[in-house]
C-alpha cells in the first residue's frame, strides 16, 4: 500500500482538476465525462493529492485568502501533513484562555486534527509542568506562567 501513487489530472474539455489512482483504467472527468484527461501531477499521498486538486479548483478570487490563512496556521496545512513535527508550545499558547488558563477540550481538538494521539499531549502538558512553563491548578486545569 506503501507503493500506492496517485495522480492529480486536468481535463481538456473543462479545466477542472480531479484524482485517482495512478494506473487506473478508463478514468473519465468527474465534472463533464470527457476522456480527454491529462496527469498534471503525481503524489505518493492520496492526502495531498485530495489538497492539489481542491486547490486547483479553488476560484482565484478566495485562494490568496486561504493560503494566507493556512500560512498562519502552518500545522493545519495539509501541505505539511507528515512533513512537519506539531510545535507543542505554540499549540499549548494558542489554547490559553485570555486569562492563561489552558483550554484543554481545544487543545485536545486542534492537536487530535494533525494526527496527535491524546497520550502525547498528556506528555507536552506534564514536560510543560516539569520545565515550569505551566502550573497545575486543579483536576485537568492549568495556567501558562
């Protein structure tokens, strides 16, 4: 499954970008049913491959919009999917409250979206507490120092 390529095609009748497998068979457009298809780019993940073709489909008018909103946000880019580690400490920052208080049910949801088992952001939460950048305060609550 590792082997698994897939291609992001354009095709010729109505520009619009779609995806599969690479090697498929009979691949007609998804959008008009033409054949006349041809691959523009290939990914080793369907995962990135899904994100080249939403963004190329994307209207120009919002896409500047929403590459400079993912470039604020750089691990909830799909871009970066497996090619950048989560940064626990601007992640931990971002779900503080006003009053430092951490909101650990946002933490918990931004961290598990990028792929991050719940266990490891127990370990982020008790290496903060050890290097005293947090201070436990009650039953699952903390606070940024």
């Amino acid at each position: 499954m590792g082997d698994q390529r897939w291609s992001m095609l354009r095709c010729g009748s109505c520009g619009r970008a779609s995806g599969g497998r690479s090697g498929q068979r009979s691949i007609a457009c998804r959008h008009c049913g033409s054949s006349s298809l041809t691959i523009v780019q290939s990914f080793d993940d369907a995962a990135q491959m899904a994100y080249a073709v939403s963004s190329a489909n994307l209207p120009p008018e919002i896409s500047k919009e929403i590459e400079d909103a993912l470039s604020r946000r750089p691990e909830l880019n799909p871009r970066n999917a497996g090619s950048t580690q989560p940064n626990p400490v601007r992640m931990i920052k971002s779900a503080a409250k006003e009053d430092g208080v951490i909101d650990m049910d946002k933490l918990v949801r931004e961290a598990t979206k990028i792929g991050v088992a719940e266990e490891e952001i127990n370990r982020w939460i008790e290496m903060s507490e050890i290097e005293g950048a947090l201070i436990r305060e009650g039953n699952g609550e903390y606070r940024l120092l």
